[in-house]
C-alpha cells in the first residue's frame, strides 16, 4: 500500500468516524470495497431522503424554469445536453454552480465548442453526454463534506459518493473518471 491509499484510506476513516481493520483493508481492490467496508460500520437511517433524491429533487425545481426545459421530461435519465446547450453551456455551468455555491466538474472542450463533431468524439470526452443522475452524483461528490452528513446516512450510495469525492481531492483524479468497479492501483493507479 502506498502513501495516496493509506491517505484515502485514513481520510474516509475519519470522515466516517469508523475504523477499519486490517483484514477489512487487506480485502479492498476497487473503489467500491471501500464504500463496501465503511459501510459495515455505519447505522443507516432508511426512513429519511436520500442525498441522491435530495439533489435531483433540487434540481428539477431549477432547471426546467431556469434552463426553459419542460418539467415533466426532466428525469434522472435526461441528458445534460439536452437542457445545456453547446452555445450556452459554459454560461449554464457557472450560473449552476454559483447559483447553488457548489462545486461542478470543468466542462471539456467538446461541451463548450460548437465546432467539434460529436461523431468524431471518443466516449469520456464530453460531460454533457452525460445524464443527469451522473449530475447528482459528481455535485454531491465534488461537495460531500457541505452535502452529506456522516450521522445522517440514508443509504450505502452517500457513503460510495464521499468516497469518491475523497479519491478525488487526494489524487486529483476527477469525479467523473472514478467508477466504484474501478481497481484503486490497476484502473486509477493509486499505490
């Protein structure tokens, strides 16, 4: 195990207020392991919202008036291009984000220019080809620690988001290149 797991490691510990064993740690090769550890640990509160909910909830109150998107089509599996458009895309993106005072991923150059031939495009390189339940997931991962609280955990998907929000913070890697199948040292090159 290197320095950036055990920082990994010891920053989802103490997040969570748990504390895993050695045999817990020796059994996690992928992102999702560790969720899957933590989680052992942790008394959900089935009976509340899920984070998840929460945020498409929000956001369906905003984007159809704000986007001029019609509310009912909007769904988890809308995608984000279809209420962000090429052309306004950047400008869409930072009013999101300063709207709610939350932190977004960086669009890439084929979201914000018109020029780029979505053919030609390989997968991973545009984020608005993306749906919104993927959204929801990157907000409240580049946010967990304004977004989700560790005592008031409804469900094993908060715990997979603040876990990926940690990788994210200590390695740089972004939200929307870390998949909870992914191996920590062969997909994400974490020692």
């Amino acid at each position: 195990m290197g320095l950036d797991s055990m920082k990994i490691f010891d920053s989802v510990e103490r997040y969570f207020k748990v504390s895993l064993s050695e045999d817990e740690v020796d059994s996690i090769n992928t992102v999702g392991d560790i969720a899957e550890q933590v989680s052992k640990h942790i008394v959900f509160k089935p009976e509340g919202i899920s984070k998840p909910e929460m945020m498409f909830g929000i956001l369906k109150d905003y984007v159809p008036p704000e986007f001029g998107y019609p509310k009912e089509e909007f769904t988890l599996a809308t995608v984000i291009k279809d209420f962000i458009p090429v052309k306004k895309a950047q400008l869409y993106w930072d009013k999101m984000a300063a709207d709610f005072n939350i932190a977004l991923p960086h669009l890439k150059p084929a979201d914000v220019n018109t020029r780029i031939n979505p053919a030609n495009m390989l997968q991973g390189e545009s984020l608005t080809d993306n749906t919104v339940f993927d959204l929801v997931c990157w907000i409240l991962a580049l946010n967990y620690e304004k977004l989700i609280i560790p005592t008031k955990l409804v469900s094993k998907t908060e715990v997979e988001l603040v876990v990926i929000g940690i990788i994210n913070e200590i390695t740089g890697i972004n939200v929307e290149d870390i998949a909870l199948e992914y191996d920590i040292l062969e997909d994400l090159g974490i020692r």
